[in-house]
C-alpha cells in the first residue's frame, strides 16, 4: 500500500466518511469480551482515530487509553469524549517509537498493523508485547487475503498471523469475518484472538 500522511488525512477528511467509521463496538471485538467474560479493566484502544471504539469501551465502564500517531485525530476524539461526558485517556503515540508505560488486560488493534510494511512489523510485535499484561489480550483485526479489491491495506492469512505472533502469544482463534465500516460490499477480514503469555 502507499504511505499514508495520517496527519494530513484527519485534517482534511471527514472521519464518518472514513472506511473504517463504525459507530459503536466492532461486533466481532464484542463477541470475544462475552466469550471471554471480559467486563472490566483497562484497555488500549490502538490507532483510535475516530475514537468511536474507545467511546464504547468507556461507556461500559472500562478503563481506557486511546492512541493515534495523528495529532489532529486525537484532538477531535478527545473534544468528543468532552462532548459525551466520558473520561478516557487520549495520547498521541507512534507504536513502533511508543512511550506508554503502561501494560493493559487488552489492546485491541483495528487496523494498524496492517497499514505496516513486512520490516516494520517486527518492531511492532515487541512494542505490543510490552504492553499487555501477562494473561492479558491482543485483539487484533485485519484484511484477509481472500479480499480482492486492489486498494487498502496488506492482506494476511491465518498462518501468517499464526508466524509473526506465535512467539509471544498464545493464538486463541482466528476467524474470518469482514471489516466493518463505511464500504460496501464490507472488506474480508481475520479477527484474532491471542493472549499474552
């Protein structure tokens, strides 16, 4: 895929017009947590940018922390958050130079990792890794290779995911689903679970 300027495209574009917009929790993210019997705790909410998940996550009670490399998109999801009386942590962070101190129950990745070329994706693992908790969650969604549209982001399969995660992860499950957002027909997508071992 081509370099993104996140910066440039939250000052210039609409979010609700984004192909990630979803207004509420990723179903797939909320199947997981009734499974898991995930109800309370902190959270990192990975490359917010429209913050609707964050929004969610808070408005159930969670403690969260929501992170974007872009500046402006966190600003607007902060004022947001304001809006809708919800206290959440916002910090701009670039993951791969990340300074949080922090480890969480669970990070939930919606589409970071796979905006990342193959020599930045080890750097990603580690920084990751060192932010959950030891028995804590990864949740992580991505573009399946089984879509076919030429735009986007990198595409995976199961056993990709399976290789880069494996060494710090135990892969709980991956299953197919789709991206949910603002295209239609909804992109193919894997949605894993992993825990931090």
């Amino acid at each position: 895929m081509e370099p993104v300027d996140w910066e440039k495209l939250y000052n210039e574009e609409d979010v609700e017009k984004m192909p990630w917009y979803f207004e509420g929790l990723d179903p797939d993210l909320e199947k997981a947590l009734e499974r898991l019997s995930i109800t309370s705790g902190t959270c990192l909410d990975l490359c917010t940018g429209p913050g609707t998940q964050a929004f969610t996550l808070a408005g159930r009670g969670f403690h969260v922390t929501a992170t974007d490399i872009s500046e402006t998109a966190v600003r607007m999801a902060a004022q947001k958050a304001v809006r809708k009386a919800l206290y959440i942590e916002f910090v701009r962070n670039d993951i791969l130079n990340s300074t949080l101190e922090s480890e969480f129950d669970f990070v939930f990745d919606r589409g970071c990792f796979h905006t990342l070329t193959p020599e930045l994706r080890g750097a990603y693992i580690e920084s990751i890794s060192g932010l959950v908790k030891s028995g804590g969650f990864l949740f992580l969604k991505c573009f399946s290779n089984l879509e076919t549209m030429k735009e986007g982001p990198y595409r995976f399969t199961p056993d990709e995911l399976r290789e880069y995660f494996s060494g710090l992860f135990k892969i709980i499950s991956i299953e197919e689903t789709v991206y949910h957002g603002t295209l239609t027909p909804l992109p193919k997508a894997l949605f894993a679970t992993m825990k931090r071992v």
